[in-house]
C-alpha cells in the first residue's frame, strides 16, 4: 500500500541540501578542478580513502545554524527540507553507531542531522532524509569504489545488512517524524533488496514516502531525470531535482548560476503538470549558504510570497487542446481556481487568448494585487470553439510571471480537440 501523499503534492517547492566532506575541498584536488559534480570528486578524481578519510579531521562548519536554513527554507516559500545524511561518499552527518565514519568523530562533534530535525519541528517545516543505498564508496562492500578495493571481493549483502537497513532504521528512529527519504541511484540493486528497504521504512513510518530512486516503481512518489519537466502531464505524485549552478556539492569555481526567473518559470511549469521541483543548496565548509544562492532565492521567494498560491495545493487538470504561446496554467481543484502564468507579456494589445475552456468565470483578477482584469468568452458556433481572451494592463506588472486568477463557476471542463470540427468522423 502507498502511504498518502497529500501533503507532499501540496507542497510543490522543497529544498534539498548537498553538505559533506566533499564540501571542504570545494571541486578541487591537488590543484586540480573536478571533472563534474563535486560531491562525486572523490570517485571521479579517484581519491584513495587514505587521502580522503582524513578530511573529516577538517569538518568544522563554525557558521552553521539549522534554524537560518529552515527560516530561509520558509521565507523561499518552500515547504520540505531534505538533507543528505550519507552521500555516495559514506560519510555520516549524523551520529551513527554503525560506522565511525561520522559528524561525532570531527572537530565539529555534533549530530548536524538532529540539529536540523530539531529546528524543523521548532518552525513547523517538513523534515525529509537523503541516504545513499547503494554506493558507499568507504564500505569495502558498498557499490562504487573499485580504486581502494577489488570488486570481485564485494559482498553487496554484508553491507546492505551490516550498514544500509541499520542506517536506515537509525534514521527513521532517532529523528522524529520523517517526512520522506529520498534514496538515489539503486543502479542494479536486487528487487528483493529494494522491497526488504521499503518494508523497513514502512515498518517504522508508515506515513514516510519513499522516493521513487529506491528503484522498481517501489516508491511512492516519482523522480524525474535531474532538472526535467515531463511532456505530458504525469497522474501520480512527482518531483523533478535542479541545482542553481551546475553542481550538487559546494563548488567554489561554478558561475553558471541560474536566474531567479528559470527557477520561478520552472516551478510553475512543473506545478502545471502536477509535480514539485526539489531545488539543491550546497552549502561550503564553514556551512553557509553561498552567496549566489541566497540572492537567487530571495528573488524567487518575493514572488512566491505574493504569487505562492498558485502553486500550493494544485493538481493535474484535463489538458487543453492548445499549448498557450504566452505561457501556462495551474488549477486548483478544491477552490476551482485556474492559475494563468503569463511568462510571455503580450507587447502590443496586452492581451491573451486560450481555446478551449467550457466552465464560465466568474471573476479574473490579478493576484499579486487583487486588480480586476477584463475577460470575455464566447462560443465560436462554426467553430466549435470556446474562446476566451483575457485583457492585462498595458504595463507588464511581473516581467517574469503575471498570475492572473480565474475563479470558475464549476469543476474545469475542457474541450478536446476531436470535439471540433477537426472530428474525423464530423
Ligand atoms: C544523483 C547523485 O549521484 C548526485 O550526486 C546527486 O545527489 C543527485 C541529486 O542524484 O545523481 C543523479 C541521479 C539520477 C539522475 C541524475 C543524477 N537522473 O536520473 O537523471
């Protein structure tokens, strides 16, 4: 059975934190610039765990402080916090008794996990968990390092028992109510193996969801490819992954930061299609949020602050027989509201048009500032269409997304394209 996952498709925007030893070399090895994402810098640079271990030696993030994420998390309008408690590296941001390999055993020597899990139930914020199933890279037995050790002397059991499933259940015992975990790259995991994991973290929390990467359609929500919107709009519960540059892990040298306008175009975009987009903060060593990022997100979360309703709370809708040209929609079921997403500010009559809406409106108003718009809808006869158009005001009031708000007077109703006079049978 699925575990109810209302809250979680409510929820649309959550952040995920990227933070670990690999943060502390911040994509460079020896002078040299990792080749890709800089959490994988130890394999990809294949690092010996004789060099890398040591680095847990340095872990001392003096500047952190649990609240200010979850508070920045909350001001950003984001709703779920996931954070990696062991990434592919093996190491433990939290205090485990299964391996050394953790927080305890630094200079920093406190559970950055329970920190965070406090100051999510302290501010009312959903607590989530990343755990890497699979790859272990300082388990001689988990997947992925095959530099330290031979993979011919792998014994994947051992260490799914010996350290995955006790992990887990450390995770899901020690820290309060989780709200999800989030498991990752299951490669060619064996299928019993996944369902032994998803009984374990049923067993203990039931009401926890499960990623969709704990693999075999096991989990309860789906996971897009990295920074993907699907084309169709998807039934089941989803979540689309994006980073702000172009690494997961702290990375010092990455300009390539988003603007604050992908990130807003692209939540509506995926709210659109009934999905939430999970959006990645690496923070660096010291434990602070870069820069970058909190002025990206401070933008994004001016928006959200005024425009956040609708997002929260939307769902899928029929599809409508033509994409818009000036950009999407989100409807909210419950309130019968449409959500139209003006990303494309029509320049010389500020107005737009859709084809194929049958429920009457009852009211259009601007919802950043309650301003009433004009709309008219009419019934083409010859046609068969239901047109409407919508009169914005001539200024653009958002030059990222105008949210014009539909209230209808009944559950949406949508034309189909065969309705019309391009019926094959007509
Ligand atoms: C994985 C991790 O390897 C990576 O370090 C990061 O944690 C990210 C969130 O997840 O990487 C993936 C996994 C799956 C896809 C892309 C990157 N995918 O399906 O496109």
């Amino acid at each position: 059975m699925r575990s109810n996952t209302k809250w979680f498709t409510d929820a649309k925007f959550g952040m995920i934190i990227h933070w670990g030893l690999y943060s502390i070399l911040a994509g460079s090895w020896k002078g040299k610039e990792a080749p890709r994402t800089c959490e994988w810098i130890m394999r990809n640079m294949r690092i010996s765990l004789d060099e890398y271990r040591p680095l847990a030696q340095q872990f001392c993030p003096t500047q952190f402080d649990a609240r200010e994420y979850v508070r920045k998390a909350k001001k950003w309008g984001m709703k779920y916090i996931v954070v990696t408690t062991k990434h592919h590296d093996g190491f433990c941001l939290f205090d485990t008794k299964v391996s050394d390999y953790n927080v305890m055993n630094t200079p920093y020597g406190k559970d950055i996990i329970k920190e965070f899990a406090d100051a999510c139930a302290e501010e009312g914020m959903v607590f989530c968990v990343y755990y890497s199933q699979m790859q272990d890279w300082e388990d001689p037995n988990g997947d992925g390092n095959d530099w330290d050790f031979d993979k011919k002397d792998k014994d994947f059991r051992k260490y799914f028992y010996g350290k995955c499933i006790p992990q887990v259940k450390e995770l899901l015992t020690n820290y309060g109510k989780i709200g999800l975990i989030w498991f990752d790259t299951p490669y060619d995991m064996p299928v019993e193996l996944c369902r032994e994991l998803r009984d374990v973290v049923k067993e203990l929390q039931p009401e926890c969801l499960i990623n969709g990467r704990i693999g075999y359609n096991l989990g309860d929500f789906r996971n897009m490819a990295d920074n993907c919107i699907p084309h169709d709009p998807y039934a089941g519960a989803w979540e689309s992954p994006m980073t702000l540059n172009t690494s997961w892990g702290y990375c010092e040298y990455d300009n390539h930061w988003a603007e604050p306008s992908e990130v807003i175009t692209r939540l509506s975009g995926i709210a659109s299609k009934g999905g939430n987009l999970l959006l990645n903060i690496g923070p660096d060593a010291d434990g602070v949020i870069p820069e970058p990022s909190v002025k990206i997100m401070d933008e994004v979360g001016k928006w959200m602050e005024k425009n956040g309703e609708s997002l929260y709370g939307t769902s899928t809708f029929p599809t409508f027989p033509y994409d818009a040209s000036w950009g999407n929609m989100t409807y909210n079921a419950e309130e019968k509201k449409l959500y139209l997403h003006v990303l494309r500010y029509p320049v010389i009559t500020p107005k737009i048009s859709s084809i194929g809406l049958k429920t009457r409106i009852k009211k259009a108003y601007l919802l950043a500032t309650g301003e009433p718009v004009k709309f008219s809808q009419t019934y083409e006869q010859a046609r068969e269409e239901e047109r409407l158009a919508v009169t914005l005001p001539a200024e653009c009031p958002d030059p990222v997304d105008t949210v014009v708000v539909l209230e209808l007077e009944g559950d949406i109703q949508v034309q189909k394209l065969n309705e019309g006079c391009y019926a094959e049978n007509n």
